[in-house]
C-alpha cells in the first residue's frame, strides 16, 4: 500500500547489490509518478532514460519508436550487468515497453497495485514493519537528528503507543519522527494524545508542513490514500467504504456480502480486485465461515474510509443501511450458533450449522466482529436487534470463558433493551450481564444485577424466568459468602421451577444448591443435592449439564471417603464435556483426578493426567493454567 516503503527499499537494496559489486554497468532510476494527477508515460521515460544514457540533443531519434530501439540497443549492448529502477508504477503500459528485452539486466518496479495478469515477474508483498521495527524506526529518526534525544529510552510506553498509533506504517512513523524532531522539548506522550485527541491520525501526522524525505518527497499521510482511492472503479470504492464501517479487526466474505448487499461471487470477485491495490489484506485463519478466508483494512485505511463516509450525507446513510444489514446476518447466525449450544440429543437438529463444533468456529472466527456490532445498539434503529444478539451470545462468552466480553455485551445488550423500550428483554439483560460480571469476579455487581433481573421478572408475572433470575442470584450470594441467603434463593428456584414442571430448571437448582451447601459444611446434603439434579438431567438428556453434576459430586464422594465412587464420576464427567468439547471443564476433571492419583502414589497416572489436563486447557486458550498443569506434571 501507499507509504509501506517501497522505494526507499528498493533505493537501499540497489545500494547494498551496487556495493557488493553486482551491478558493474550501473544504475538507471525514474519516477513514473503513477499515482500523481499527470503519471509519467513510458514515452516520456524512454527519454529519461537515454539522456541518462548519454543520448541527447541531435543524437535523440527523432521519433518515439527510434527511440525505442535506440534504447534497447545501448542496452544490449552493455556487456556489464545494469540495474533499472522504475519506481511508482500504476499501470504496466508505463513499464512494458521500457522492459530492456534482454535477461542480462535487472529490472526493479515498484507499485500499488499487484501486476497478476504478468508472467514472469516476481512478486514480493511489502507488510506493515513488526512493532518492535517500528520502534527502532522512529528511535533511529530521532538519534540521527540528535543522538541526545532520551525521549526514546525516558518514555518507552509511550513510544510503542505512537507506533500502534501510526499502524507500523513505515511514512507514518517517519513522519511522526519528524514532529518529534520538531518539537524536541516536548515528550512523546504529548504527540500521543495530541493523535488520540484528532479522532484521526491521519489529520494529526499531516497537521503542518514537514517538508520533504530523503527521497524529495513530501511527508503527508493523507493524500497518499486519497490518490489510491480515487483511483479504484466505484464498485470497489463502495466497498472499501463500507468495509471501514465493518465491525471487528478483519471480517469474513460472508459478513462483506451483507455490508455491500451483493452475492457472495461478486464480493469475492471485489475483494481480490480491492487485494491487488494493496488496500485490502487476505487473512487465512482457522474457521470462519468462508474456509478461514477474512479481510482486513490497515487502521489507517480505515479511519480514511470512515471519514469518507462521514462526509457525505447520502454515504452516512448507505452506511447505516450497510450496518443493519450486517446486524441481521450477525443474529441469524448467531441465533443459529446458540440453538447448537443448547441442543440436546433427541430433540429437533438445529439448521444452518453441520454440528456443534461447526458453530463454535464460527463463533470463535467472527467474535471481535459479534461483541463489536453489540456496541451499535446505542443507536435506536439498531437497538431491538443488538439486544437480541447480545442475548445469543451469552452461552458462548461463557463458555470459552471470555468474561471481559461477556461484561462488555452485557452491558451493551442491557442500555440496547432499555432504549428499545422492550422491558421483558430488559430483564434478561440484567441476569445475564449478572452471570457474566460474576464470571469475572465482581460478585457484589452480580448481586446486583440478579436482584434487577429477579424484580423486573416478579412485576411481568414471568415465573419460570422469576425463578431462573433467583436460581442465578443464589449463586452470585455463594461466591460473595453470604451463604444462608444463597441456600434461601436456591430454594425458592427450585420450588418455582417444580411448580411449573420445569425438570431442567429444577435440575439447576439442585445442582446450585449442593455447590452452596457444600461451601456450608452440610456434605450429606449437598450430596443429595447433586444425586437430584444428576437424576434430572439424565431424564432430561443434558449430557453437558449432566457432566457438570458428576464433577461437582467428585469432590464430595472424596470428602465421604467414596473414591472409587468419586473417579467413576469423574471419568463420566470427562466423556460429557469432551462430547461437548468444553475443554476447560475437561482440564479441571483432569486436575483432579491428577490429584486422587498422586494421594494414592501412583505419580504415572498423575503426570499423565496434568499432561492431558494441559492439552485441554490449551485448547480452551488458559495458557496460565495450562502451564501450570505441566509445572505439576513435571514434579511427579
């Protein structure tokens, strides 16, 4: 892309070859300016070329092919090896005819927009310098001016934020250096929240005039992308801007095809075309829903293309429509995503998804995406389906455990069902931002916001969700300790739950309560507690939460002295979760049978199991406790 540092690599490369001696006969360079109003045309470089030849004045052929092959016999000629640099290319016409037509030369071209369609070219895609690189950049910039300059050693944090700023784009980074250079008695940070303060970094770096790099060229940010984006057909204009509009770092083919409104076969066919232009990267990943193929804008890009938007009344609202577009397809997937979450064996299969790990890639590929378009909900037109999307995404942030998420959606699907003006929405909203704060550990916002959900849900009459809201409640009051109050609303659940029949809520309820009773020392009964709700689940073919019982007695038939009985539970907790691919839970059941091994001196058994509890908790992307496992693991 524009400012990536084409030529000044290409410049230090040809230095360093010219150095070691390859190119004996030379070097020839011209700018072809192709991305200027007035690019140079290969007629007008043949004539660069032979004046730095030496063919000038009456020598010159008097017409363009004369000079052509005038050209290309001095070149032929030339028994020692030359290099030709034709820098800044739009277009093969400015290049092709000035190819020298023999191979005993080289050619270098540097360009915006990749040449596909050309045979015998070797490619090299330039990407953004890696953080560290882009640091070193602007400390080198600054020691070069003054190697007194201490800023870069006095204020490293601040200095890897003007890099991030910058988007490791190497003109962005040298012209941040130059405004440190000119504001020598300032500290980095002050550029820092000068940049933030802009909203856009690309109004901020071209904030005065920095003259011109060692190259001649002028250092502005902005009109770089400007001349790039004029420069593409409006179809594919059209999709960078609303590309920019997209939620998340990088975005999948499908969720671009809702943006633009287009079928998936013309999104792909724009994107490779936007991908050739180098301002749009392919990103292959694991899963997704486009066999692991998504898109990403460099930052800067995109906060060009968003201000593009912003500054045309009819684009705001193309882009709006573009938004809700994206929402509705966000919710229909993930509404079908969370159906396989739920799904129990005997009941109807869920469409759109083959399985269940089919739905957790996707997921997992579009999450940045999905908590991102959450966020769209404060404005009215988007609220109704932002909360219901956030609602959908409540099983699976708490399954991978992304707590931080599952607050940062919560709370974001509560103020979308408040502005929405939907109470009933409201009130699931409240229970689970509390279920994901409690995840996160701030039990005494849990407690609170349990209590909301259990009011709200009381004054609608809506018992069976009354009842769910107390059932969370109960276990918000265990982890903050206040016991009698959580065995109270554990109780309460479950009566409302037996009133209305609900075995699989009774079931929950159960299971919470023996957890609670279990913290309060009353082991028997918290034994029966868990044999109720294990009951219940199996009636009710919830093998993961079936899973989930056997774990939790595990523990319970070790304090009565039922080991056997306690390892028989856990190797049938194990089968559940694997079955449901919830690796963290596997890894816990691991542990502990890790634990009943090694009390029994069997260190083999016990290595094993810390071994394999480390797999499953990599796999649920826990280093900490991964690592842990195998500390353990590694003491045996």
């Amino acid at each position: 892309m524009g400012g990536i540092g084409k030529t000044a690599l290409a410049i230090e490369t040809a230095h360093q070859a010219c150095t070691q001696g390859w190119f004996p006969g030379g070097t020839l360079f011209v700018d072809l300016r192709g991305y200027d109003d007035n690019p140079v045309t290969a007629d007008q470089a043949v004539l660069a070329l032979l004046d730095a030849l030496g063919v000038r004045g009456s020598d010159l052929p008097p017409t363009t092919a004369r000079q052509y092959d005038t050209y290309r016999t001095l070149l032929a000629g030339r028994r020692n090896r030359m290099l030709l640099i034709l820098d800044n290319a739009s277009d093969p016409a400015q290049y092709l005819p000035l190819l020298p037509g023999t191979d005993r030369h080289r050619v270098l071209i540097t360009s915006r927009d990749r040449p596909d369609s050309l045979t015998g070219v070797r490619l090299i895609d330039l990407e953004t310098l890696p953080e560290d690189d882009s640091v070193a950049l602007v400390t080198r910039a600054l020691h070069d001016a003054d190697e007194r300059d201490e800023r870069p050693a006095r204020e490293p944090d601040a200095l890897h934020e003007l890099a991030a700023l910058c988007g490791y784009l190497p003109l962005a980074l040298q012209i941040s250096a130059a405004m440190l250079r000119r504001r020598r008695f300032r500290g980095t940070a002050s550029l820092v929240a000068e940049i933030k303060g802009a909203g856009d970094p690309t109004v901020a770096l071209d904030n005065g005039t920095l003259g011109t790099d060692q190259y001649g060229r002028s250092l502005v940010l902005r009109p770089v992308l400007e001349t790039s984006y004029r420069r593409l057909p409006p179809d594919q204009a059209r999709l960078l801007r609303l590309l920019a509009l997209a939620p998340g770092p990088d975005t999948g083919t499908e969720t671009v095809a809702a943006l633009t409104n287009l079928d998936m076969e013309t999104t792909l066919s724009l994107l490779e075309g936007l991908a050739a232009t180098y301002l749009v990267a392919p990103v292959r990943a694991d899963g997704g829903s486009d066999g692991g193929m998504r898109w990403r804008l460099h930052d800067l890009v995109r906060v060009f293309g968003v201000g593009v938007v912003a500054g045309d009344a009819e684009l705001v609202e193309e882009g709006e429509a573009a938004r809700g577009r994206v929402l509705g397809s966000y919710l229909a997937r993930a509404d079908a995503a969370d159906d396989w979450l739920r799904w129990l064996p005997g009941r109807p299969v869920p469409g759109r998804f083959e399985g269940r790990g089919e739905a957790l890639g996707w997921l997992d590929g579009e999450r940045a995406g999905l908590v991102a378009a959450v966020g769209w909900g404060e404005r009215e037109r988007f609220a109704d389906t932002a909360s219901r999307l956030a609602e959908c995404l409540r099983i699976y942030l708490e399954w991978r455990r992304h707590f931080d998420d599952g607050v940062g959606v919560g709370q974001a699907g509560l103020e979308a069902a408040v502005r929405s003006g939907d109470h009933h929405r409201e009130a699931v909203a409240w229970n689970n931002l509390g279920s994901a704060l409690r995840g996160a550990g701030r039990v005494a916002e849990a407690v609170e916001a349990h209590t909301r959900a259990r009011d709200l849900h009381q004054a609608a009459g809506d018992h069976h969700r009354e009842a769910v809201a107390w059932n969370n409640l109960g276990s918000a009051l265990g982890v903050a300790g206040r016991v009698a109050e959580a065995v109270e609303a554990h109780t309460r659940a479950r009566e409302l739950h037996q009133a209305a029949g609900d075995g699989q809520g009774e079931a929950s309820a159960w299971g919470n309560l023996g957890l609670t009773l279990r913290v309060a020392g009353r082991v028997a009964e918290a034994v029966e507690a868990h044999t109720r709700a294990r009951d219940l689940f199996q009636a009710a073919g919830d093998h993961h939460r079936e899973a989930m019982t056997w774990h939790n007695l595990g523990p319970l038939l070790r304090e009565v002295g039922q080991v056997v009985e306690a390892v028989e539970g856990y190797e049938k907790a194990l089968e559940g979760y694997r079955e449901f691919e919830d690796w963290y839970r596997t890894g816990q059941v691991l542990h502990n049978l890790a634990l009943i091994h090694r009390a029994a001196d069997r260190s083999g058994e016990a290595r094993a199991c810390w071994l394999q509890a480390a797999d499953a908790y990599t796999q649920a992307g826990d280093t900490a406790e991964a690592d842990q496992a195998r500390t353990w693991a590694e003491e045996q």
